[in-house]
C-alpha cells in the first residue's frame, strides 16, 4: 500500500550456487592438474613475470629477440 515491495516465498540461491561452483571447481582441479605440475616443474624464471620489480630482468626469449649464431671458426681465422 505505501509502494514498498516486499518478497513473500521463493527459494534462496546460496545452497545451490555454492553446489554449483563446488562441482565446476572439482572439475576445474581434475582437468588443470597436469598443467598446474608441468608449472610447478619448471625451474621459477621460467614462469615467473617480475612485473613491478624494482629492476626487471629482461630475457632475451621473453623479448622475442633471436639469439645470435655462433660463428664457426675456420681454419684461415684460427692463424689470423
């Protein structure tokens, strides 16, 4: 009567939301596990951003950056 508009009946959604999420996160663990152990594996450089370091370490893969090829050493370098 005074325009508030009150809810009588209905179900809360919390218990099966929270059943919802809990079997997604079960499923979630079982398929990301492989990788989650391949990660932990890795040695931590490997992985590992360093954002908001102080001095970032620059890699010269993360850069895209190819390495530079040896040269080989040919017989008329070595008596040079």
């Amino acid at each position: 009567e005074g325009g508030e508009v009150v809810c009588t009946g209905g179900r809360d959604a919390y218990f099966p939301l929270q059943l919802a999420f809990s079997i997604l996160g079960c499923v979630w663990i079982l398929v990301m596990k492989k990788h989650v152990t391949h990660l932990a594996g890795l040695p931590e450089d490997a992985w590992k951003t360093h954002i908001g370091e102080a001095t970032p370490q620059t890699n010269e893969i993360e850069m895209g950056e190819p390495k530079p090829k040896e040269k080989k050493r040919t017989e008329s370098s070595k008596t040079k």
